[in-house]
C-alpha cells in the first residue's frame, strides 16, 4: 500500500513538472527594456523604446519561436546606477523576463550588467562604454551592440585630426565623457596633434558660459564636445552664440539625430561626429529601408540613431532565439556568438573575446535641411567598414 502511494506521489511530480515545462515554452519571450525616459537623455530614450517595439512586433507578425510571441517590458531607470540595478533585480525577479536589452549611459549599464552577469540572464547593451568591453565587467550572458566610445573616437580621429593641429576638449565629467577623451587623446598621440587642455562640465549643465572664455585662450583648431543628449545641444548652440565655432572645427563624438533636431539648423551647421545609423542608409541597404518604412507607418519622421540600437539589438537577439530554437539561456548565448546579421545598417557580428558588435560606423556633417524633406539634415562624408582594426585587442581588454 505505501509503495503504490509512493508510486502515485512520484507520478503527480513528474506530471506536474511536464505541465511546467510545457508552460514555460508557450509563456511569452520577456524582454526587459530599462532606459532613462525621465532626465537629460529622455528624447532618444523614448525612441529607443519605439524602435524595439518595431522589432518585437515584426517578430510576432512574423509567428514567433513557432507561434511564441514576444512581449517587451520597459521600465525607466532615470538615468541611475542604483535604480538601473533595482530595475534589472525587479525585471528577473518579479517579471521573470527571458532577457534584458538597453542602457543610455556608461554607468547604468554597467549597473544592470552587473545584475545580469550575477544572475545568468543575457543582456545586449545599447550604449556607448568602453568599460563594458573589458574583462573586469564582462561576462559569457555580456553583449554590446553600441557603438564604443574606443571605435567611434578612432574613427572620428583619423577623420578630422592632422599632425600640429590643437585639440581642446570640453567633457561631461563621467564615464561616457572620459572615455571618449581617452579615446581622441589616443588617436591625436598617434597622428602627432596635440591635446592643448580639456574642462570639465557637470551632467545635465544649462550654462555653460563660464567655461567657454577659458576654451578660446586655448586657440584650439579643433574643440571636442565629449558630451550627449541635451548637454550637446546646449553647449554646441551656446559655443556658436559665443562666437568659437568661427574660429575653429567643432567635432563631437557622437553627432545625435535627436539632438540636431532639437537643437536645429544653426546651432549645429558644419559641426562633424560619427553615428552608427542614418536614415539615408536605406539607398545601400533594404534593411535600412524596412526599419525607415516600418518606423514612418508606426510614427512620424526616421529613427534615430540611438533608437535603430534598440532595434537592431531586439532584432539580433529574437534571431538568435530563432536560431536556437528555444529561450534556454546557454544555447542562446552560443547562437548570438556565431550569428552573422544584418538587422539595419549592413553586416555585423558579435566579436568572440568581448562580445563587441563589429560594424560600420558612419562620419558624418551636420547641414541645413532642404525646404521639401525636413529629415535630410545630415550628410556622410566617409564610412568605415566593419572591422576590428578600430577596437582594442582582446590582450589590451584583460582576455587572454
């Protein structure tokens, strides 16, 4: 009699377990989303969020893992380490989410990575960090499909800077800013410009007039904005205003979409910068052109480039579960490693070391745009093709 009551015991758990186990392959595919919506990056927060819904949406349209829908959910970490952590602990913990894509800051990310790597969940960050690249913070479950702040300046570099030419700098004072001085103080070392001073400016600064006397006495040929999102805009305008943009090439790391718009015509005409993405891309790419159609039947105007990131980081890792045939952790990190993609902008793939997405990354000039398309406001004037000449080493990251 206790045998068979044993018997039946152990038949109800096995039961019970393939009910789960069922469950859990016809559950959605949960991916987490934190972004800054509130603060000083929220307008290119925002569309990120458009722009991974685009991708979610295609997936499911297109039936899913074998009718499996995916469901995207977004929640605000406000531009904070320690909220970013909380947000990412609440996503796995709370919201049981398969996956986490996002980030809009060098230390956020760094924030839920940390999270993420602690608890085996994937993440593909969609900004721009050197630190994240390096052994100390990545891991196996670690994915950066941004630009980094080491290949943008490399390109930017070699793009603008000559032998005996001044550079000054005028950085946000965090990682995002330090990094991308590091980088173009790198560059000029190696083409024999010199760095002749660099000052520092808060996150979120709304004026800046205290700073831009002490850059003139530099007499920079070239004054370098380390900085993004609302603090570029200001500070590029209030530069103009100030008269230094008739005196020297103002460059900036990252030439945002967003914040040209913003920002407008003259107070960014003839300033340079690199972007992973622009709209016109679509005359090279058909899917550039699916992302710009899908984006302008949903909402108004192009994605942005920090938007088609979200996109394109959703797009990859639905792929890779495709590829996989599941959401199981492992098998989908060793589809992400050997995928070879084109989600938006032409061929990319996730280097082996350090999970770095190698891809092109486009020079480009601000301009005034022409009366019948109000989007045409930049202009590429060089490309660099995928290739990992412009990323540090594996040994240089801390690999061996």
């Amino acid at each position: 009699m206790k045998t068979t009551k044993m018997w039946t015991f152990v038949l109800c758990l096995a039961s019970a377990f393939g009910v789960s186990s069922a469950l859990a392959q016809t559950d959605p595919i949960r991916i987490g989303l934190p972004v800054p919506l509130t603060g000083p990056y929220g307008a290119e927060a925002k569309d990120q969020v458009r722009n991974a819904e685009l991708a979610v949406k295609e997936f499911n349209e297109a039936g899913g893992l074998n009718g499996r829908l995916a469901e995207l959910l977004v929640r605000d970490d406000k531009l904070n380490p320690g909220e970013a952590a909380n947000r990412a602990l609440d996503l796995i913990d709370k919201d049981k989410v398969n996956f986490i894509v996002g980030g809009l800051s060098a230390s956020t990310q760094l924030s839920t990575n940390n999270v993420t790597k602690q608890r085996k969940v994937i993440y593909i960050s969609i900004s721009q960090s050197d630190a994240i690249n390096e052994a100390a913070d990545m891991s196996r479950y670690t994915f950066h499909e941004a630009l980094n702040p080491h290949m943008t300046t490399q390109a930017v570099g070699r793009h603008v800077f000559k032998k005996g030419m001044r550079i000054a700098f005028l950085t946000s004072d965090y990682a995002y800013g330090h990094e991308m001085a590091r980088g173009f103080t790198r560059v000029a070392e190696e083409v024999g410009a010199e760095i002749v001073g660099e000052i520092r400016h808060p996150l979120g600064t709304s004026d800046y007039s205290v700073f831009l006397p002490r850059l003139a006495a530099m007499r920079p040929d070239v004054l370098v904005f380390n900085n993004f999102g609302r603090d570029n805009h200001v500070s590029i305008q209030q530069a103009g205003q100030f008269g230094l943009k008739d005196k020297m090439q103002f460059v900036t790391p990252v030439l945002l979409y967003t914040a040209r718009q913003a920002a407008g015509a003259e107070a960014y005409e003839g300033v340079l910068g690199a972007s992973s993405y622009y709209w016109e891309l679509q005359s090279q790419f058909d899917t550039a052109k699916n992302l710009n159609d899908m984006y302008k039947k949903e909402y108004d105007g192009y994605p942005s480039d920090y938007g088609a990131l979200a996109y394109g980081a959703v797009k990859s890792l639905l792929m890779a579960v495709k590829e996989a045939g599941t959401t199981d952790t492992e098998k989908v990190v060793d589809a992400l490693e050997s995928l070879k993609y084109d989600t938006y902008k032409g061929p990319e793939y996730y280097r082996k070391c350090d999970h770095q997405a190698v891809q092109s990354v486009l020079i480009i000039e601000s301009k005034k745009a022409p009366a019948d398309n109000p989007d045409d406001i930049f202009r590429i004037v060089d490309v660099v093709a995928p290739t990992e000449d412009i990323l540090r080493s594996c040994e240089e990251l801390g690999f061996k």
